[in-house]
C-alpha cells in the first residue's frame, strides 16, 4: 500500500466556522506533512511532523493548528480561516525527514481542496 | 537564502520530441535534486532523483543532469508521449526541507 489518503476532497466553510483535514497513510513512514499549495504555484511547506513530534512550524498563523495522533495520522484543525486561506492542501509522508544520508521521497495525496467564504 | 528557480513556465512539443526543463539553485551544500510531476487534480508523483555524488542518472525515457559547480540540474523526457502532459516541479534540499521550483506546464502535441 502506497497511499495516503486524505479526507475531505473538497471543503467550503465560514470564516468562522471550525473543521478538521485529515491524512492517513500505512506505510510506515516515520514523518508526516502539511503542504498548502495555490494555482499554478508549487507546493509550499507548512509543518512537518517526526515520530508524531512536530519538528518544522514554517511560521504558519495560529489559525491552523497540526496534530499527529500517531504514526498513521495526521490532522489539521482549521478555525478562524481567511478567504486567502483558499488552496488546496497536500498531506504528504516519507520513510524519514530529510537528511544528509536519506533520500527524502515524499509520497503525497490527492490534497483537499478548501474554500473559504 | 532558500532560491530555486525553474524555467520554462510552459513548454509546448509535438508527440515524440524532447523536451528539457532546466533548474538552478543557490546553496552549495544541497545534496539531493527530485523532480515532480504533478498531473490534473492529484497531489505531485516522484519520477526520478539524483543525489550530489552523481551526474547523471537515467529511468527508461526520463533523465536528470546535475553540475554541481554551476549550481544546476536538468530533466530531460525523450519521445514524449500526450500522458507526459502535466506539470513538472523540481526541487532542492536546504537542509531538512525540500523547497520546490515554481514548475513547467508541459503539454505534448499529438
């Protein structure tokens, strides 16, 4: 299995509304992302997770909040949301974090696709 | 600073020619160079990789060309084929992250 899945494909709310992204992969892999991408733009780092511990905060506003309930799970609470907050947002996994002797490959998902009014 | 830039933004070939995206980087102590590819309502796929220690490396139609020296590396896809058509990110490694080109909307002609 070489998935990570993530759910909702698709999400409209309210800036004051509160909701969750979830990603789920059973692979293994030792290390979780957030990856927040908008049109035509490459992928942009959000947070990284390591051994269910947050290890990179990509100075993102306090509006998303990460969680990693284990090793297979990783979620995104979102509350408060700015219609620029509008993208699609990638989750992605890899057998460890980056590092000098480890090659890095991202598995990622299909993104859900947020949209706020 | 954090700077990889790609080039083309698109790039339009007929069906069975090639075709070269070109990337460079700022940061000499980077040391692993994926390319992306990204089609039409998925998350981005890994289809080759090179790390530092290589030139070159090739996968059946795709290759990526690193000089280190200048600070660039290259994807090159001969015989395109229209389910080539998608858009390509490169990336580099800046210490523990991977920061990715802006990407190459390629589209292959038949």
């Amino acid at each position: 299995d070489t998935e990570v899945t993530q759910t909702p494909k698709h999400l409209v709310m309210g800036m004051t509304n509160k909701k969750s992204l979830k990603c789920e992969q059973h692979m293994g892999h030792r290390a979780m992302y957030w990856y927040k991408q908008k049109a035509k733009k490459p992928p942009e780092l959000m947070f990284v997770y390591s051994y269910e511990k947050l290890s990179i905060n990509e100075s993102v506003p306090s509006r998303f909040s990460p969680e990693c309930p284990n090793s297979s799970l990783l979620n995104l609470h979102l509350h408060a949301l700015q219609p620029e907050d509008s993208a699609l947002y990638l989750c992605a996994s890899s057998q460890d974090v980056l590092w000098q002797g480890n090659t890095g490959e991202l598995f990622f998902g299909e993104g859900s696709r947020l949209t706020v009014l | 600073g954090e700077n990889v830039e790609q080039h083309p933004s698109t790039l339009s070939v007929q069906e069975g020619d090639s075709a070269v995206i070109k990337c460079t980087y700022s940061d000499s102590a980077s040391n692993y160079f994926p390319w992306y590819k990204q089609e039409l309502g998925k998350g981005p796929q890994l289809i080759i990789d090179i790390r530092s220690n290589v030139g070159e490396k090739k996968d059946q139609r795709i290759a990526v060309t690193l000089n280190k020296t200048a600070k660039h590396f290259s994807l090159h896809i001969t015989e395109t084929q229209p389910e080539d058509s998608a858009v390509y990110f490169c990336a580099v490694s800046y210490g523990n992250k991977l920061v990715f080109g802006a990407g190459t909307i390629l589209r292959v002609k038949s």
